[in-house]
C-alpha cells in the first residue's frame, strides 16, 4: 500500500476568519483526508477560542467534494454513543460517505472533567471505551438497538437509514495497551498511534523507532488473535509527538527521509498538524504545502 498523507487541522480559529479556508486548501493539496480534534479544549489552547468537533466538520464537507474527513480522535470523555451516532451519521449523508471515525480512550485532560465528573481511573477508563466503542458499532449498523451495559444504555434507539458507507463508516482506533488493541483489530479499519509518550521528552529518534516496531509488532499479534490480517487495517501515525518533534517538517527532504523511515516500519498513513504560528505545531507554510503537493510522489 503507497503512504497516505494526511493533515489535521485544529479548530481555533473562527470559521469565517480564516477558519474555512484551511480545509479548502487541504482540498487543493492533495491531502488525503483533513482530521480535527475532538475535544472541548486542548492544552495550550485551553483559554483561547476552540471549536466543536461535529459542526466543524459538517462546515467542512460543505465546503469539499473529495477530501475525507475525521475526528482524531473521539472519546467517551463527554460523549454518548447514542447522540454521537446520529451525529455521524447526519455527517456522513451530509459529506456524501466521507467520513472516518477516529476513536479513542481518551486523557484525564480538561474533557475528563469538563461535565462535573470526577476523573475516572485508568481501569474505567478502559472498561468504558471497550463498551463504546462496541455499542457505537451497533448503533451504526442496525436500524433499532436497545441495550444495558454496564455504563450506557440506549432505549430502542434508531439509526435509520443508517450511514452512507456500508455497513458504517470507518473506525480508526487509537490505542497502544492490549486492551485498547484488541478492540482495533475486532472493529477498526484503522489503527492510530502518536508513539511512545515516554520517549516525547527524552527519548530519541531510534528509541521512538523501536517503540513503534513494537507497537506494530502487538498490533500484529492482535489482528492474528482475532482471525484478521493487519493488512486489513490502515496504520496512522499522528505525527508531533515523537521525539523528532517538528524536525520533519523543516524541509522536503527532511520529510521524506522520516516518511520513508515510517513507511519501512508498516505505516500506511502519515497525519501532519497544519502550521499554527506560536504554538508547538508552528511551521513555514510554504514548506508544509511542498510537502504536501511534492513527498506522496516520493514515497510512492
């Protein structure tokens, strides 16, 4: 499989302030699909604007006619799967079935108590990811489900007609630990990783590399476990947390050296932020839109 290049683009920015133009021009570069994060505020960003995930994205696929687009990723951390499946499917139809779902566990950032609750434990945490993710499955692929679990519920809920991808849109799931693993290789098109967070400060580049070889290598195992080929799934590194830091996107040649790298491990799609000026993703615009228009080419 050739290497997808892909962006994500935070939503700071007010839409018709500057905030549209950014998906157009993914469009134009050639971007494979255009991510957003979803969350309600996120980290250095926490005190200035940000916007909402869903609506963002529904102005998106207004406004393009090719690109994917998706979240990188959705949590349990303040959704329900219930309305965040009529979401996605009224965001499908509208996108014309362009639509992947990124999904993951989520932190114990500023979503995790955003809504009054107090932060769960990694052990819940994990528990209810692995029953939204299983309930959403459902939801987006049967007309009425009713269902009692251990912490969602959803009272003949219907989903009709259900999503313009058959049988649902993609899931793309963010995970590392076995648990988190497991559920990619039983429901998920794709696989997402930001890298080993131990390493992001003081690691290297070649520990960061090794990290992610394992990675691949329990993914693997997963995906055997569960009667599927990893072939089967696209595999996303989010790119910005590992310790090459911003270092790829200095230049063209520094971008395919660390794609190339990357796609020798096993990736099949590499996901860069869009250049924000004082911020950890600042970078020259006019060398990330060569990248964009030059390395796919490249990497083949």
């Amino acid at each position: 499989m050739s290497l997808r290049l892909s962006t994500v683009i935070l939503p700071y920015r007010r839409w018709n302030e500057g905030g549209s133009a950014a998906w157009t021009r993914a469009e134009e570069l050639g971007f494979h699909t255009a991510y957003t994060y979803d969350h309600l505020s996120w980290r250095s960003f926490r005190d200035g604007p940000w916007f909402g995930a869903i609506p963002t994205l529904t102005a998106a696929a207004a406004r393009t006619e090719r690109l994917r687009l998706g979240t990188l990723v959705t949590s349990p951390n303040f959704r329900h799967p219930v309305t965040l499946a009529k979401e996605l499917i009224s965001l499908d139809d509208i996108s014309g079935g362009r639509i992947t779902l990124g999904i993951g566990a989520g932190g114990t950032g500023f979503d995790a108590t955003a809504l009054g609750q107090e932060p769960w434990t990694p052990r819940e945490r994990a528990d209810r990811f692995a029953e939204f993710v299983a309930l959403l499955d459902r939801l987006l692929t049967e007309d009425t489900v009713t269902y009692e679990g251990q912490f969602y519920s959803a009272g003949e809920a219907r989903d009709i007609p259900g999503c313009v991808q058959r049988p649902r849109l993609p899931f793309a799931v963010a995970a590392t630990g076995p648990r988190g693993l497991r559920l990619a290789a039983r429901y998920g098109q794709a696989w997402v990783t930001t890298g080993d967070p131990k390493l992001y400060e003081t690691g290297t580049p070649e520990q960061s590399h090794e990290a992610l070889r394992g990675q691949l290598g329990r993914l693997t195992e997963a995906c055997a476990a569960a009667g599927r080929d990893v072939s089967e799934l696209n595999r996303v590194l989010l790119t910005g947390f590992t310790p090459d830091r911003g270092g790829p996107l200095e230049s063209l040649d520094a971008f395919v050296d660390f794609a190339g790298r990357h796609q020798e491990l096993g990736f099949t799609e590499l996901v860069i932020h869009w250049p924000i000026p004082d911020s950890m993703f600042a970078a020259e615009e006019k060398v990330f839109e060569r990248i964009a228009m030059e390395a796919p080419a490249q990497l083949g």
